[in-house]
C-alpha cells in the first residue's frame, strides 16, 4: 500500500513506515499530524484517484525531528566592477514517519 501526498507544495510517495523530509511544520517533536492531501492511493492492487484530493482519505504521520539542510552557497559577480556578494542558505526541514494511511 502506497499514497502520493501534496504536502509543502511539492509531492511525496510514501508507505506505511517511510520516513520522508519536508519543508519546516510547525508542530511539536514527538506530536502526531493527520495529512488530507491525498492525491492517489494503491490498496490490495486496487487504485483510488482524487479530483484533486481524496475525499475522506488521509495519512498519519508522527513528528520525529526538526532539521537543517545542507547549506548552498549563492555567489553573485559582475566581471570588471569589483561586484562580489557571498550568500549562503539553510533550509529548515521536519522529518515526518508515516504512521498509517486511511482510505
């Protein structure tokens, strides 16, 4: 059984289990979260197709941490005109173990 979640603006595929990473939630460490989101979900070879999301279906996730991503580096020059900026970034992520999917 799997489901494909829209969740931060961006899709995940998860599974009873999975551990996946999105952008920072504002939910406690430890807490539970219920994720309506559904795009689409697969039970027992049988699929089930939101318009866009599914109704009634949802998935439970338990908040395991909240993280940092690797840092990038932006660096901007212009050649000549003694232009130079070094900016780099985090990202702020929360990790998220998915519980149970309802259908």
């Amino acid at each position: 059984m799997y489901a494909i979640i829209d969740i931060g603006g961006r899709q995940e595929k998860i599974e009873k289990g999975s551990v996946f990473k999105t952008n920072r939630l504002s939910i406690k460490e430890g807490a539970n979260t219920k994720l309506s989101n559904v795009l689409l979900a697969m039970k027992n070879k049988e699929y089930f197709i939101g318009k866009p999301y599914i109704k009634g279906a949802s998935v439970e996730c338990e908040v395991v941490s909240h993280d940092r991503a690797k840092k990038v580096t932006v660096f901007k020059f212009k050649r000549r005109k003694s232009y130079r900026r070094k900016i780099g970034h985090r990202q702020d992520l929360t990790v998220l173990k998915v519980k149970n999917i309802h259908v």
